[in-house]
C-alpha cells in the first residue's frame, strides 16, 4: 500500500511520519474486519476482548481494573461495555462478600458458548488478513513491532 495514494496527496511524506501513518492505516483495516466479522454477534470488539479476558481467568471473578490493565485497547469505559455484555447475558457482575467496595466480574455460560463461535469467525478472518505472509515473515514482524516504543 502506497501511504502517499492512500491518503490523497503529491506530496512525499517524511519517512517516520509515512510509517506512522502506515501503522495506522492498518491497525485501522483490522478494526474494521474484525468489527465486520462480529457484526453478526452484534458485538464490539472490545465487548469481544472483554469476554476473553474473563474466559482467561478460569472461573476466577475479574473486577474492572484487571479488565482495563489486560484490554488491548485501554478505555475508561470499561462499565459501560460490561454493563452492555450484562444486557446480552454474557457477564455477571456481584459485590464481593470480603471488600463491599469491590465488583466482580465472571462470564457466563451463555457468554462462554457465544465465545466459542465468535472465535471461529474472528480466526477466520485474522487467517484471511495474515495468509499472504510466511510464518517466518510473520515472526519478523513481531519482533519489529516489540521494538516500537509505545
């Protein structure tokens, strides 16, 4: 992908800059497939990351700041997407007997089975957007992104 014909302009644009930018045209693309492929769930995703966070605690309560500190994409609205998986019957949320202050939060069972097929779909789609790439590439990119400073 030319960064310059995607954006419309003439103009070369400074190195660092045009990586940048590369880097946010696709993080873009891929929210974008991954938000179509979840469309059928009616589901965002980061309801979606949300659901696989609590799936991996094993049946252990999470509380909303585990979810902000393991959400691939930090939000300060984490009550709301759980208050939404509420609605949908996906998450539980309880007092804890010990710490009246303190909420958790578990996945039900019918959240645990709407996980399963929401996970077909999304491997599906991220084999479709990686399937043009060599194992071998795909390392290589890893490793280069883990130098980027965040």
């Amino acid at each position: 992908m030319n960064v310059e014909e995607r954006i419309k302009t003439s103009e070369e644009i400074p190195l660092e800059r045009r990586t940048i930018i590369h880097i946010m045209l696709v993080a873009n693309g891929i929210n974008e497939k991954l938000a179509i492929a979840l469309k059928p769930f009616d589901i965002s995703i980061q309801q979606f990351n949300v659901l696989r966070i609590l799936r991996g605690q094993n049946g252990k309560p999470a509380n909303l700041s585990t979810l902000n500190k393991r959400m691939v994409s930090k939000m300060s609205n984490t009550t709301r997407l759980v208050d939404k998986l509420i609605l949908k019957g996906y998450v539980e949320r309880h007092t804890c007997p010990s710490n009246r202050r303190k909420v958790e939060i578990n996945i039900t069972s019918k959240g645990l089975d709407r996980l399963l097929k929401m996970d077909d779909v999304v491997s599906k789609t991220e084999t479709e957007m990686l399937d043009q790439f060599s194992e071998h590439e795909l390392k290589q990119l890893n490793l280069l992104l883990n130098q980027f400073k965040s």
